[in-house]
C-alpha cells in the first residue's frame, strides 16, 4: 500500500514502511524543538546573579560540612575547615555537642526500610542534607562557563528537579513519621521548619520553570541557598529549650489570699464608714429605693405578680460580688460589685416589662374569643358588662383576670369607663385599646358595638397572619442578633477554660477593665442594630 501525499504541483506516492520510517524519526525532533521552543524563555546564561551564584556555591559547601558532621568518621578538615563565602574566608570548627551525639544518633535505629534495611537517625537526617546538596549542585550547571558552570537552561533539568523534590519531601516525611523534633540535642523543631521552607521553594521552581519566569525561578533558587545556610547555623546555636514559668510556694500563695480577703473586709468597711459619714444622702438614697421598690411591687400585682422585689435587686448584686470574689483581685471584686448593683437596680423595671409584653401577647390571643363572646351576648340583649361578666366566667386567665377586675372595680363603685381606661393602663396591646375605645364611644354616643367587635375581630385576623409572616421574614435576623450577643461570652468562657490566670491577671488590670465595658457596650450595640434591622411594625 502507498501514502499519497497531494501537492499543488502534483502528487508523491510513498510506501507505507518508509511513512512509518520517516514519522519516527521526525516525531522526536518535532517535540523536541517544541519543548526548546517554550523552554526558551528560560534558557541561556544570566539567569542568576553573580551574589545569587555565590550564595548557592556557599550554601553547597556549608550542606557538605553538615553531611560529614553526621558520619560516624570525620576527617581533620571537617573538624576544622576553611570556607570562602563572598569573596570572605572563614574557618568554621565543628561544635562540639556533635561529636558527642553523633555516635548515640549512629547506633539509634529509628527507622526500618524494605529496600535500605534499618536506619539510624543521624542518616535520616543525612538524606535531606545530601538531597539539598544534590539541588545545588544541579544548579551550578545553569552557571556560565566562566563560573565553572555548564550554561545549561533550568527548562532542561525540569525533570531532575522534579525528581529531587519528590525524594526531599519523602526525607522529610521520614523525620515527621520517626518523630524526630528534639533530635540533633534539642535542634530538630528549627531545623525540619528550615527544610518545609526549603520544600515550599522546590515546588515554587517547578512553577516557574512551567510558565518559563526566570526571575521568580531566580528568587526560588536564592531563597533555598540562604535557607540552608540559617539551616546551618542553627547548630551553632544553643537550642530553645521551654522553661516552665516558675511558681509560688503554698505559703506565698497562702499570705497572698489572706491578703486579698483581708483588702475585700476593708473595702467593705471602707463603704460603710462613707455611709455612716453620709448619713442624709444615705437616707435619701434608702428612701428613693424605697419608693422604688413600693411602686415596682405595685405594677407587678397589677400585672397579677406576686413577687419580692428585693430578691430581683440583691440577687444579680450577689452573684456579680461572688464572681468577683472567687477572682481573688481586689480591682476585680470592686468592678463586678458594682456592675452587679448596676444590673440590679435595672432588673426589677425589665422584668416588669417583659412580663407586661408577654402578658399582652396572651391577652392578644385570647381577644378574639373575648370579641366573639362579648358580640354573642350583645345579640341576645345583654349589655356590654354582662358580657364582660360573661368573659371572665368562661375564658380563662389573662384575660379572664382582667375583665374580672374591670366588673369588681364597676361593682365598687368605679364608673365602667375609668375601671377600662385603669385596664388599658395595665395591658399592653393594641386591639384591646380599640376595643375599650369603641365601648367608650357607644356608651357617650351611641352605635352598633356588634358589628365593630367583629370588625375588630376581622382585624385580629388578618393581623395575625401578617405577623406570622413577618415573622418567618425575619426570623434570620433575629437569630444572628441572638448569635451577636452570645458568641463572645462564649468564647470568653472558652478563654477563661483554657488560660484562666491569664485572663484573670488582664480582666483585673484597667486596660482589661475598660477592654470588657467597651467589648459590652459594642456588643449591644451591634444587638441593637442587627435586632432593628428584623423588626417591622405591623
């Protein structure tokens, strides 16, 4: 068979085993001057700089010495040796600690390989040395000849670097795996930190030798030298041994509570000797809170709430001064003592309040059955008070309660319209006050109460549906405003767990004082914002 190849000129015919022939030989060259032609960019002489060639020859004479240092023999030159680095000749004695450890690193077998048999540790740690000595060597030959160099282009030796990246990071993965951080006398932390450096540089090179960026192949290949070279001094170093933080002994600790405890009785006394000085304003301040307290306890029975109004003041107090006792600091105790008497003397008007809203809420949902009961009466010819009678017999509390009282008040002798208005004081709801002003307007005017009461009956409804809704809408907001506010006392808490000295000692210092008021104060702030942001009104 034949392959016609057909021309503008005229047609060639060529046996299909010299096609084949020529496909072979040409195939090659073909990719070839493709892969010569994108290595290009990279290729040629002046890829380094002549400090950058003189930190790689002195990186590489530096990871020989440490080679040798390892090896059970030494030789009288890598005892002492002379090392010219940038022009500068230095003489470099071997450390001492090696000689003594090197011998016990020899004979410790650490690591057992199926091909290589058992492996001391002081050759595990030669491998990554000796590959690191092998990479700059290989780059060497990217030097010009007149630096003893090859002038051969990096994208050439793409798969010897390739190669050599591989085998340091299986040397490396060897030292994790046998656990060698506190070999080499102490010096394995910083060293294995040097090599995942030196690790992260190889694979940089492979990067830039793939998009062909000398100067980011020239970067890689200067940091990997000055790496080795601090790799190098560090066994020159004294290694970093932790000291535990020296303690106290029971005796000290001992005087220190006492004296804690015996500052917390003088401040006590300190406050009541300024009180007993101030004996007017400590009598005007006692009967402001008295006054306080009186009319607290009122609005709470209003609410039906029997409650001792001094337990909400003292409680939040106490549990603030515990906290701060048990901190033995006394800035700390003074602090969350009076932050306690702070929130104390806010709790009784916010646990009023709340309980106000909630009952509210509970009359809201019961309105609509009180509206349809008090419109059902009025139809069998009834008036508006035995309706209200009527309520308070067969729902139940709260707002059987409160139209309860509305008929005792009337039944006392209180004109019907006040006993509601009183009412409309009490609870906190909209339709409840549409309601009381509908029943005040027929009762002076006149009008069909039966068709507004399930007008507002109507209301309800189509209110409460849009409140529902409302409330799915938003319902992301209000979680994050819940999540804002929590999140960080939780993770205080966490500290706290942890590091409880540390925090103790910041908390009880100014700056960790005016840290924390500031931390709260932005918290319910951001509370603030996030919760307005969820909420619409209906």
């Amino acid at each position: 068979m034949e392959i016609r190849i057909q021309g503008q000129k005229g047609r060639f015919a060529l046996p299909r085993s010299r096609a084949r022939v020529l496909a072979s030989f040409f195939a090659p060259v073909f990719l070839c001057s493709c892969a010569l032609a994108f290595l290009v960019p990279c290729a040629g002489a002046g890829v380094l700089t002549r400090s950058q060639m003189e930190e790689v020859n002195c990186s590489a004479t530096k990871m020989q010495l440490f080679y040798y240092y390892l090896s059970p023999e030494k030789d009288e030159k890598v005892m002492k040796n002379i090392v010219t680095c940038k022009g500068v000749k230095n003489t470099i004695t071997m450390p001492k600690w090696i000689e003594a450890a090197v011998p016990a690193m020899v004979s410790n077998k650490v690591w057992r390989d199926p091909a290589e048999g058992e492996i001391s540790e002081a050759a595990l740690w030669q491998t990554p040395v000796s590959i690191i000595y092998e990479f700059l060597e290989l780059t060497k030959k990217t030097f010009p000849r007149e630096a003893m160099g090859a002038e051969i282009s990096p994208g050439l030796l793409i798969k010897e670097y390739s190669d050599i990246r591989i085998r340091f990071q299986m040397s490396l993965d060897r030292l994790y795996r046998a656990k060698r951080f506190d070999s080499m006398n102490g010096r394995g932390r910083p060293l294995l930190a040097s090599f995942n450096l030196i690790l992260k540089e190889m694979e940089s090179i492979s990067d830039a030798i793939s998009s062909a960026d000398r100067e980011r192949y020239a970067e890689a290949v200067t940091a990997i030298a000055v790496i080795s070279q601090d790799a190098f001094v560090v066994l020159f170093r004294a290694p970093r041994v932790y000291s535990p933080p020296g303690g106290i002994s029971k005796a000290q600790q001992a005087v220190y509570t006492a004296a804690t405890m015996l500052g917390i009785i003088l401040v006590f006394l300190s406050v009541r000797l300024f009180f007993i000085m101030n004996e007017e304003k400590t009598d005007k301040m006692v009967a402001d809170y008295s006054t306080k307290v009186d009319k607290w306890t009122n609005d709470f029975s209003r609410q039906f709430i029997n409650i001792r109004v001094h337990y909400l003041v003292f409680i939040p107090a106490g549990v603030f001064a515990l906290i701060g006792l048990l901190t033995f600091s006394l800035p700390a105790f003074m602090f969350l003592t009076a932050l306690g008497m702070a929130v104390g003397l806010r709790t009784p008007a916010f646990v009023l309040q709340t309980m106000k809203l909630r009952r509210g809420l509970k009359i809201d949902a019961q309105l609509m059955d009180g509206l349809i009961l008090l419109s059902n009466s009025l139809r069998s010819g009834l008036d508006v008070v035995q309706g209200f009678e009527m309520v308070s017999k067969d729902l139940l509390p709260p707002i059987a309660d409160e139209f309860g009282l509305v008929i005792k008040n009337y039944q006392l002798g209180t004109p019907f319209e006040r006993a509601l208005g009183v009412m409309e004081e009490r609870v906190t709801s909209k339709m409840l006050s549409y309601m009381i002003r509908a029943i005040v307007l027929q009762r002076q005017m006149g009008g069909n109460l039966t068709k507004v009461f399930e007008r507002i009956v109507i209301d309800i409804r189509e209110e409460s549906k849009l409140e529902e809704k409302t409330k799915a809408m938003t319902a992301q907001q209000r979680i994050q405003s819940i999540v804002v506010g929590i999140m960080p006392w939780i993770m205080l808490g966490v500290m706290f767990m942890f590091q409880p000295a540390v925090m103790i000692k910041f908390y009880s210092s100014p700056l960790g004082a005016g840290v924390f008021v500031g931390c709260a104060i932005w918290i319910a702030i951001g509370m603030k914002v996030v919760s307005s942001m969820g909420k619409i009104k209906v």
